[in-house]
C-alpha cells in the first residue's frame, strides 16, 4: 500500500458518501443514471467473489463489503425508495452494448482461463466504462448540479490516482498488471473531458453546463 | 512472475 493507492481508495469511497448524501439529503436522485449505478452494483458483485475465497487483509475485506453494500443501497434508493424522481427518460443509453463487449473481451483477454478470473477481468473491463451513461446523461440534459459534478471528480480520481500507484508499483516493487492498467488508462481517458470542465467551471462557483 | 493474481488491490 502506498500514498497513492490509499489516496485512491478514500477518493473512491469519498465519491460514494457524496452520492448517496446527495440522494438522501434531497430525497431525489435527479441527474443521476440508474444505469451506470447497476453496471457499478455488477462490477463489484463480479470482482469481490473472492471475499469468500481469498483473505487479502481487514482493509481489503472491509472496503470490499463496503463497496457492495454502498452500491446496493445506491441502487435501492433510485429504483426502489425514490424512484419517482429518477431521470428515466434522459437515462437512456443502452448498457448492453458496454456489458457484451466487456463480456466477449474478459474471455479472450485475461491472465487465467478460470471463472473467477475471467468475472474479475470482465469487472475490470466494465468498470473502465460504467461511467459512460451517467456522461451521456449530463450531455443529454446538459448541465449537472455541483454535488453530481464534485462525485464525478471524486470518481474519476480515484482511477487516475490508482494509475499513479501503477506506476509506483512498477517502479519500486517490478509489479504490473497489463489489463488493470489498460482499463484504468481507458477509465481515466474518458474522464478528461469532464476534469477540464470541473477544473474551468465547477471549481470557479459556477454551475457545469455545457455548451449549447 | 511479474503477473500476481492475488488481488490485493480494489
């Protein structure tokens, strides 16, 4: 673990309170896409099957259920609790063209022909993208609140920050994983366009609006 | 080798 990695991990798990906060304090998940809160709910079902097989360490169990708790009540408060204010009609990117293509990747590229590795290369896979509809959403009703634009920032932190441990790890301990860093890189990229709107708009009081 | 499969990452 280093400086970079726990960054990461807090950014992410800071991306997640903001959230839920957001749709709890305002009893509303306006802006906000189901769609991509489902493709997050099924990365980490599909990644963390090894809490029950593998003992990596506290912290790594507890971010682990963490994660799948948090992105389960996610999902319960948009499309179960407040499901009157959820953005159906702007959210509307259709998520199996990011699920089969994760899909058919993880089977072709992976480290290991075996179903445990295969769902966590496919969660990687799909992580990398799952953020793409609540981006459409925002072009789509083209503008975003400022507590959905600091959760985005949060969010895609969290991923870049992880690529700065990629780097470190290489560096210090010779330790790389070629499709993590792919997807993390993917991951990132799209996140940019985003990043340069925050850093020029958000983060000057103004509110993030895209251009008509 | 330089591929660990154990995840210790998130």
């Amino acid at each position: 673990m280093n400086i970079f990695r726990f960054a990461g991990d807090l950014s992410h798990v800071f991306a997640i309170i903001i959230l839920l906060l957001k749709i709890w304090k305002t009893r509303s998940c306006a802006g906000i896409s189901g769609k991509s809160q489902i493709l997050f709910a099924v990365v980490y079902l599909t990644r963390y099957l090894d809490l029950f097989t593998t003992y990596v360490s506290l912290y790594n169990s507890v971010m682990k259920v963490l994660f799948l708790a948090t992105s389960g009540a996610t999902v319960y408060l948009m499309y179960v609790k407040f499901k009157a204010t959820y953005d159906h009609n702007h959210d509307s990117f259709r998520i199996e063209f990011l699920l089969v293509p994760c899909a058919l990747l993880a089977l072709v590229i992976n480290h290991e022909f075996t179903v445990m590795e295969v769902l966590w290369t496919f969660s990687i896979y799909l992580e990398s993208v799952a953020i793409l509809p609540q981006l459409f959403l925002v072009s789509r009703t083209g503008e975003a609140e400022s507590i959905t634009s600091h959760y985005l920032f949060a969010l895609g932190s969290y991923r870049a920050l992880y690529l700065l441990n990629w780097v470190y790890r290489y560096m210090v301990e010779s330790h790389y994983d070629l499709i993590a860093i792919f997807a993390g890189v993917v991951q990132t990229v799209l996140y940019c366009d985003f990043f340069y709107l925050y850093i020029t708009k958000v983060l000057k009081g103004k509110k993030l609006q895209l251009p008509a | 080798s330089d591929i660990d499969l154990d995840k210790d990452e998130l």
